[in-house]
C-alpha cells in the first residue's frame, strides 16, 4: 500500500477518517462503486460485507458506538481476532501498524477496509469528488438527516411499544392481585360470619338454659329441693364463662381482625389496579401515536430517497451510488424492528415514493445484487430495495 503523495493528502485523509464508521462506509462504496480494481456496484458480497464490518467497528467501539471513527488499540485487537482470527499482541501490533495509515495508532474503518482490499493507493478516498449540482448534494444531504430523524423515530415508537406492553403486564397482574384480595375479603367475611354465627349460637344455648332454670326456681309448684336445685343451677350459670364459649369469641375476635385486613387489601389492590389500567391506556396511546409519527417519518424518507435516486440516474463517476445503496441498506434492515402491520406501510409508502419519483420505472440494484427493469408489469408490486 503506497503512501500519500503529501502532507495535504494524509491531512485529509485524516479528516475523512475522523467522521463516523457509517460516513467512512459510504465514502469506501462511493469510491470504488465503478472503479476497476473493486467495482462494489457488481459485487454484492462485499458490499454486504462493508456493511457488517461497519456494524462489528460499531460495537467494538464501546465508548461512541455508531458515532465513533476509530478504534483504540484494545478494541481495534478485539475486531482483528473477529475479522482475521486470534492473534497475538505482538501479531496484532505488525497488522495494525500495516493498517494505521496516519499513524495514530488507532483503527478506523477507512484504514482496515483499504488494508483488507488491498487497495495500493489510499488517496484515492480523498480524490473522489460527488458529482451534481448543489440542489442535488443538498437533495442527498437532506435524504440522510432524514434517514437519522427516521430511524430516532423508529427507536422512540419501539421503546413506547416495549413500555406499552409492559404497563399492560401491570395491568393484568395488578388486576389479578386484585382480585385474589377481592377473594381473600370474601372468604374472611364468610369465615367472620360462620364465627359469629356459632358465637350467638352458644350465646342463646346459655341464655335459654338460665331462663328454664329461673323458671324452675321461681316454680312454687316444685319441691323444695328441685326449687334450691334450680337457684344453685342458676347461680353456676350466670358465674361460669365457659371454655366453648371463650373459644368462639376468640375465633369471631380473629375472624374480624382478618376480615377488616382482608378488606383492606382489597381496596389497595383495587386502587393500584385502577391505577395501572390508567398507566397502560397511557402507554398504549403513547405507542400508538409514536407509530404513527414512524409512519410518518418513514415516508418522508422514502420520497427523500427515490428522489435523490431520480436525480443521480444516469450518472457514473463521482455519483453517490455508494450513499443511496447504503441509505436503502439502512431502510431495508429498519423492517425487521417493525411489526407486521408498520412494514406494510413502510414498503407501501417506499412503492408509493417509488411511482412519485420515476424510479420505478428505472434499473435497480438490491442489496441482494440482483438487477431488474420495472417495466410496466412491475407496477403492481411492491420491493423492498
């Protein structure tokens, strides 16, 4: 691999280094989407490749993640053992001295992929110009603020969803709480009332026998002896505090200390249910309308993108296909955070902005590689490009 040809090239070499792994990735693909030593246009691997190197660069840098640009020394020996297999320190030191083009001992995705494609001449990078006019950089700059917006909104609308479905949890446990105190109440109160039941019971026994036996010894009928017989009955009565007795109303005594917690239970576990019902109607509006501003969002940057498409038809050297094919890249694998019914409007909106653009009816490269004309039999279906 040469060296720069000055100090001014491995200036901005530097500069371009600095930007983020998604930046570096784009500016790598745009660079050798035609040229002849790589041409990334027709070779769909290695641009699928590019793209899971930029993902590995992202979570090896634990610091910035996707708004990092290099790697440190520590990190860039992770990422070599994934991308080359296990090495040594000193092994790693040789490689990444080969890689580290500026000399900083760091690693950025620039340096590795031109390491790795064994691309002989690294100002290449900073030779490559876009082509078109302002309005259509500007048409490009605006796609990938859009793409950033879109994807914030995407994130925002799954973590409401996520939140949505876990007050919604809550809910239903709460609910359940609820009502398993609503039941302990109920049984407490059953439990209460059997207790008083057989204290009353006991109560009247007693009551009904001292009633006979005053009767009894007030009876001028009777003998003598049944008359005093009936008085000391009377007596050992009205005295006596029987055990059966004692024991029911210790029993009615805890049945209505339970029943009065149980009670309270209840009415604690019915407010916090009430409570966590609001919570998740709450969050299920938050994540309905989170989707819908994803919705939104998405289909702007549907438009952006097949216009910016619309713009650069045609055009080969200094074109932006790297970019667009990045961009598109980034719309495709946003489908898998979507649910069912938010990526069938995504792919209707990207149909949509399709037919709105004329790029429909223009070649297309998937990321699969795969080349095809939207001819007039093609309006009628929607692709995920």
């Amino acid at each position: 691999m040469s060296h720069f040809s000055d100090e001014e090239e491995q200036s901005l070499f530097k500069e371009l280094a600095s930007k983020p792994y998604g930046d570096q990735a784009k500016l790598f693909l745009n660079t050798f989407w035609s040229h002849k030593l790589l041409s990334l246009g027709e070779d769909a691997n290695n641009r699928e490749k590019i793209w899971e190197l930029a993902g590995h660069f992202c979570k090896c840098d634990k610091k910035l993640g996707e708004k990092g640009s290099s790697l440190d020394e520590f990190e860039a020996h992770q990422f070599l053992e994934k991308a080359v297999g296990a090495m040594t320190v000193a092994d790693m030191r040789v490689e990444l001295a080969k890689i580290d083009l500026d000399s900083d001992r760091r690693m950025s995705l620039l340096e590795f992929l031109m390491f790795h494609y064994e691309i002989p001449d690294a100002a290449q990078l900073v030779r490559w110009v876009a082509s078109g006019s302002e309005s259509q950089r500007e048409v490009l700059k605006a796609v990938q603020a859009q793409t950033t917006k879109a994807y914030g909104a995407l994130k925002s609308c799954l973590d409401f969803a996520t939140a949505s479905k876990e007050e919604a949890k809550k809910a239903t446990d709460a609910a359940k709480t609820s009502a398993e105190a609503a039941e302990l109440s109920e049984k407490a109160a059953i439990d209460l009332g059997l207790a008083t039941a057989e204290m009353e019971r006991q109560e009247k026994a007693k009551r009904d026998a001292l009633a006979i036996e005053e009767l009894k010894a007030n009876d001028a009928t009777l003998s003598t002896v049944k008359r005093n017989k009936a008085i000391a009955q009377v007596a050992i009565l009205k005295a006596e505090d029987s055990q059966p007795l004692r024991t029911a109303r210790i029993t009615s005594g805890a049945a209505e200390r339970k029943a009065k917690k149980a009670a309270k239970i209840a009415r604690t576990a019915e407010a916090a249910a009430k409570e966590a019902a609001k919570a998740a109607e709450k969050a299920a509006h938050l994540a309905e309308m989170s989707a819908e501003e994803a919705d939104n969002e998405v289909a702007m940057l549907t438009d952006k993108l097949e216009e910016a498409k619309a713009l650069t038809l045609g055009k080969t050297d200094g074109a932006p296909s790297g970019t667009l094919w990045w961009l598109e890249r980034e719309f495709e694998d946003s489908l898998q955070y979507m649910g069912p019914k938010q990526k069938q409007k995504a792919l209707a909106a990207k149909d949509k902005s399709k037919r709105k653009s004329g790029s429909f009816n223009t070649n297309v490269t998937t990321t699969k590689g795969q080349s095809f004309n939207a001819t007039s039999e093609d309006k009628n279906k929607t692709y995920a490009s």
